[in-house]
C-alpha cells in the first residue's frame, strides 16, 4: 500500500491506496480541517500554525505505525507555496516527523489534477477546475490532450478571509469574490482550438465535490453523470432566496465547508461563466491520485 498526504490550506488528508492489476484501490480515507491558511500572516505562517500541521501529521503518522506500506508520499500545494517561511514549515515536519515534503508548483498541481482525474473521464474535451483552499487550478485539454494549464491564487478560503466578516458570505460579498475571478480569468482566454463548441467543465477536489452533494440534495439528479451549468448560479442565489434552506443542505452534506462553501461556488461560478460551461461533472480523483501515479511511473522507469 502507498500512502499519500495531501497538505492543502483548507484541509490535510491522507488516503491509503493499493495498486490492483495497474487501478488505484481507496483504503482508507483520513482528513483533518486544519485551515493552514487562516494561520498566515504578512505572508509567513505563524507558529501556531506549524504547531498545527505537525501536530496533524503526527497523527497520521501514528495511524501508519500499525498498517505496512510501501512508501509514505507527502506533497503540499498553495498551502507552504506561497509562505515565505516554507523552509521552516518543512524542517519542522522532517524534525517531527522525519518526512520530506514536496511542494508542487501551481503548474505541478494543475498538471496532478488532470492526471488523476483523466483516469475516470468520459469526455475527451473539457475544461479541469480545482478550486481549492488557497488556488485555483485550471486545465484546457482537447482529444485527451492538455492545450493550457495554469493556477490562480485565489482560493475558497483565502477568498473567506480576505472578503467574508460572518460564516455565510453576503451577495455583496459574493460579488467581490466573483469580480477578483473575473480580473484573474481576463488574462485567460479560452484556447482558440476549444472556441465555439459546447464546454464540459470537469470539476476535481473537495469544493466541487460539495457542490455536486448539495446541488442533488436540493435540486436532484443523483444518478445523472453530468447537470447543467446554470445549477452552480441557482445555488448560489439561494443564499438570497432561501438561506435556510441552503445552509441547512450544506450541513448535512458538507459540514466542515460551510464558511468555504458558498466563496467556492462563486469561484466555479464565475469559471463557468467565464467560459462559456454548458455541463457540470465531478471527478472522484484528482490530484492525490496524480501524485502517486507520477511517482509509480517513476519507480518503473
């Protein structure tokens, strides 16, 4: 088994996998809300929030001490990448835990995404979005290959903490967020190969993932692979329509998002928008299982 920790700025989550006849098995599934990027400041994360990443790995690193495997593959994305402290953050994590960390790049982790979450496409031709704690990544592919892959930092939680006073965002919250996207997509337009034609936007990590559960918990289609686009604006209206409503759904199907939920969708939103997405499909892999086949190739070559 191979187990791969994923230190992200709203989350850090650990799963534990087999390599089944060349498919990845999920055995176990661990995360911890640990909110690293509410523990920045002036660019540096606080001691506070070492504190907090060390002591969540540890006990991961307890669970592994009565399960074998393989190898241990910790990686961190926009989380330690944009702190200007992230040579102390991961000597303090090798001092603790005796792990090395690898920092991916914005365009490593976009490239990640796809990877893992081409391995249960069903289309050919798309547009990848993983809004995340602290980026956004974004990835153009056409006939199964990639034409443009970037990352924004701008995520769902640095979103929450730079626009957002109470749990539930205002609408005029909501529309500082999407305005902030928008400036970011402008200097991004649609590559001219993909132009003209009906898009999928293929969603990857935890917000669309919530996204998805709320929408068919208050609008249905959960057996459908894909739903239209316009779903992502209709729940995001609700927080002016039915706020209740909305809250209570994102309760009971996300709990842990509920501040980062409602910055998420405004992000996804204004994706869509932006380019034109027809079709809204959730991917269950992405970048963890990206990490690990880009290291299980590299142990065959």
């Amino acid at each position: 088994m191979y187990a791969v920790i994923d230190i992200g700025s709203n989350t850090i989550r650990m799963v534990l996998y087999k390599v089944v006849n060349g498919e990845l098995r999920q055995m176990l599934n661990s995360k911890e809300p640990a909110g690293l990027v509410g523990y920045v400041e002036n660019g540096r994360l606080t001691g506070e929030g070492i504190d907090k990443l060390t002591d969540t790995l540890s006990h991961f690193k307890l669970i592994l001490e009565s399960v074998r495997v393989k190898k241990v593959l910790p990686f961190a994305t926009a989380s330690l990448r944009n702190i200007e402290n992230r040579d102390e953050a991961l000597s303090a994590v090798q001092k603790t835990c005796g792990w090395r960390v690898r920092v991916l790049s914005g365009l490593e982790e976009a490239m990640c995404d796809y990877y893992g979450a081409s391995c249960l496409f069903h289309t050919a031709d798309g547009l990848l979005c993983d809004v995340g704690g602290g980026s956004t990544e974004l990835v153009f592919f056409k006939d199964n290959k990639v034409l443009l892959a970037r990352s924004l930092p701008i995520g769902s939680l640095n979103m929450f903490t730079a626009h957002v006073r109470d749990i539930l965002p205002r609408k005029k919250e909501l529309a500082e967020i999407e305005a902030e996207m928008n400036a970011r997509l402008a200097a991004l337009p649609l590559p001219p190969e993909m132009a003209g034609k009906p898009l999928i936007l293929c969603g990857v990590g935890g917000t669309a993932r919530a996204l998805r559960k709320v929408s068919d918990k208050l609008l249905g289609g959960a057996e459908q692979e894909g739903v239209p686009c316009k779903r992502i604006t209709r729940v995001r209206r609700m927080l002016e329509t039915d706020r209740e409503v909305l809250k209570g759904a994102v309760l009971k199907c996300a709990p842990d998002r509920l501040h980062t939920f409602l910055p998420g969708t405004a992000l996804l939103e204004a994706v869509a928008r932006n380019y034109g997405c027809t079709e809204f499909r959730v991917s269950p892999y992405g970048v963890r299982e990206g990490y690990l086949m880009t290291n299980l190739e590299g142990e065959h070559d």
